[in-house]
C-alpha cells in the first residue's frame, strides 16, 4: 500500500475529491499553506493499493490546472526599497507517494 500525499490549488479541491471518491478512492482533505506564497493551498492524503497508483496519480493530473500567480516583493533602489511584483508559476500538483509500513482499521 502507498500514501499519496498530493499539494494542489484550493480551486481544485472539490473536483478532485469528486473524481477520486467516484473512483472508489477514500480522501482525506487537509488545509495547508506554502511556504514560498505563504498563501492558502489544499493537502489530500489517500492511501491506495500499489496496483492503483497510477490510476490516482492520473486523475489529479487530468483534474488539477498549473495557474500563474502574482507575487510582491521589494526591490532595492537608490531611494530604499520598492514594492516590485513577480509572477510565479504554480504547478497544478505537488505529488509524493510514499510506502506505508501499516494500514489498520480498528
Ligand atoms: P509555495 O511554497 O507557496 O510555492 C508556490 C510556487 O512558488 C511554487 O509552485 C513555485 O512555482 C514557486 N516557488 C516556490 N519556492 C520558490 C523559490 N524558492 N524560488 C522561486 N520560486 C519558488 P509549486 O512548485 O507548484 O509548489 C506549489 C506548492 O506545493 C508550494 O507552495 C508548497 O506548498 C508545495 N510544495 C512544492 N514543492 C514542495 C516540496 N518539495 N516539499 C513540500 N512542499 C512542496
């Protein structure tokens, strides 16, 4: 069995959890922020039999869009600092499959 741990756009999150509850996939949906941004992403967890990996790895390809984002930072200048806005490139998914040790209900 793997965990895929997948970082997505809050955009996509419902769609997502649509597509792989109807593919028989159990989700779990965590709220978490970036790093870089510092601004609000979405965390889903889903543990998947290694036979399915690639199915799941395909639907939050097909599902999630990479979307372009502004971002201020500053500048130096003669006169101190100035506000000057970049655009970042936010991929449509961050995906980690790791091997699980234990699964268990109880
Ligand atoms: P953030 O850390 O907020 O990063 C948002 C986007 O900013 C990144 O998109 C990337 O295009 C850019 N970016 C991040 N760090 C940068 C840096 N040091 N210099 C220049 N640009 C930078 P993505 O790469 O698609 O990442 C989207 C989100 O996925 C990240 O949000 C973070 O929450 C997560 N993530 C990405 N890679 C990760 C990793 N190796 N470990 C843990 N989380 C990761």
């Amino acid at each position: 069995m793997k965990l895929v741990m997948a970082i997505i756009n809050d955009e996509d999150a419902y769609s997502l959890m649509n597509a792989l509850n109807e593919r028989g996939y159990r989700v779990t949906k965590l709220a978490s922020t970036g790093g870089f941004l510092r601004s609000g992403n979405t965390t889903l967890i889903t543990g998947v039999e290694d036979d399915n990996i690639d199915d799941v790895v395909d639907t939050i390809e097909k599902t999630c869009k990479s979307r372009k984002q502004m971002m201020a930072t500053n500048t130096s200048n003669s006169e101190g600092f100035a506000p000057y806005p970049i655009e970042v490139t936010i991929g449509g998914a961050t995906i980690f499959v790791m091997d699980v040790m234990t699964f268990k209900k109880v």
